[in-house]
C-alpha cells in the first residue's frame, strides 16, 4: 500500500492515511494538544499534561514502520486524529524495565515501569504463541470530532494493516477507561488489569491516582 493512499475514506470529508516522516511535525502537534493532556497517565503526573523528550521520541518512532494511522479532514487538510502502532519486541518486559531503571524517578521512567509490570503479567507472546506483536502506542481524536466511532475506526485500520504486514497479534494497554470501552465493543480479548491504587511506590503510595472512571489500566489482544 501506498503511504499516501488513503486506508478508508469515512466520508466526503475525513480520510484516514497512513503517517509518514512527512506528516510527524503535524502528528506531534496533535498528541501535545489531544494526547498527552487526556491520557491518565501523562493527564495527572507532574508535569502535568506533557511529555518529556524521551517519551514523545519513543512514541513518534513507530512511524518509521508505516504501521500508524491518522484521520485528515479535507476541508483543512489538518490531522484529526491518529492511532500510534508499532513492532513490540519479544522480550518487551527487559526492555521495558531496562529503560525505566535508565529514567529513574522520572514522569517518563515511572510510566515505563508501568508498563514494564503489565508486559511481565501478561505474557503476550507466550499466550498467544506468536512472535509478531503489532502494539498500539497511543490514540487521539480531536475533540471536535469525538463521538463519530472515529477511535475505533483508526483501531480497525491499524488492525488491516498489521494483517497485511503479517503481524500475528494486535496489542494494546488502556490507561483510559474510554479507550478500554472501545476494545470490548470491538471484541477484543481483555488480558490483564493492573489498578492503579495497587501499583504503589516505595513509601505504599500509589504511583498514578487520575480521576474517575480511570481505575485502571486494562490491556487488549486481538489475534490477526
């Protein structure tokens, strides 16, 4: 498939694409003002609503994998929403827990922690005996078009493509109660729930407390 042909056309207006290098400057502009202040994790940790360097690089380098998917409204020809995908690799957990360590006490390093814990309890590869993983990093839809199913849309285009690309497995951790809504309508498996008053520092203290309904951070397979 072309890069520059569109996935799916929803309608006269919205496109979905696949991002390429090219669109990443617009791509970023969007997670810094959809994402990261919505994401429970991102949302409610100092500092509140960014990301730092190092996260915002670990997520937009899965567009080099001609695996992610945004929506372009043609009347503007601006991003409106996108869905992050990327390989996992198969040993996720040591990689995860590798980089933490590297961050320390930091916003991003306890982030990764997070899911370090969650890829550890889950055994991915091992329960699905798979060893091509296609996870969904992240996914934002601007707020002037939310409730048009356009989440879910972006869900199922990231899913044909990792069919085409031969992934195995579709994976995805949700932080946001919202986006875990989605997955069980669109008849994903529900593999692991780490609650977040459970997943505590040194001192007993949870690490992440975003607001209600997010309780949880519930993660999602979907073998292709």
């Amino acid at each position: 498939m072309s890069p520059n042909a569109p996935v799916e056309k929803l309608n006269e207006m919205i496109e979905l694409m696949v991002v390429t290098e090219q669109d990443r400057p617009q791509v970023a502009e969007l997670l810094r003002k959809y994402f990261y202040p919505d994401e429970p994790l991102t949302g409610n940790l100092e500092p509140i609503g960014t990301a730092s360097p190092a996260e915002e690089e670990f997520i937009l380098d899965n567009i080099q994998h001609g695996t992610c998917v945004m929506a372009i409204d043609r009347t503007t020809n601006k991003a409106v929403g996108v869905c992050i995908a990327g390989p996992q690799r198969a040993n996720e957990a040591d990689h995860l827990a590798h980089e933490a360590k590297k961050e320390g006490n930091t916003k991003w390093g306890k982030i990764l922690s997070l899911l370090a814990r969650i890829e550890y309890e889950a055994k991915v590869a091992e329960r699905y005996n798979v060893q091509r993983i296609l996870y969904i990093v992240g996914t934002c839809v601007d707020s002037s078009m939310r409730g048009r199913d356009l989440g879910g849309r972006l869900y199922n285009a990231v899913r044909d493509i990792g069919k085409a690309k031969g992934y195995q497995l579709l994976r995805s951790d949700c932080s946001s109660f919202y986006s875990a809504k989605i997955k069980e309508k669109l008849g994903w498996d529900c593999i692991n729930t780490v609650h977040y008053k459970e997943f505590v520092d040194e001192h007993n203290v949870p690490v992440f407390s975003p607001p209600a309904p997010h309780v949880s951070c519930k993660s999602y397979a979907l073998r292709l």
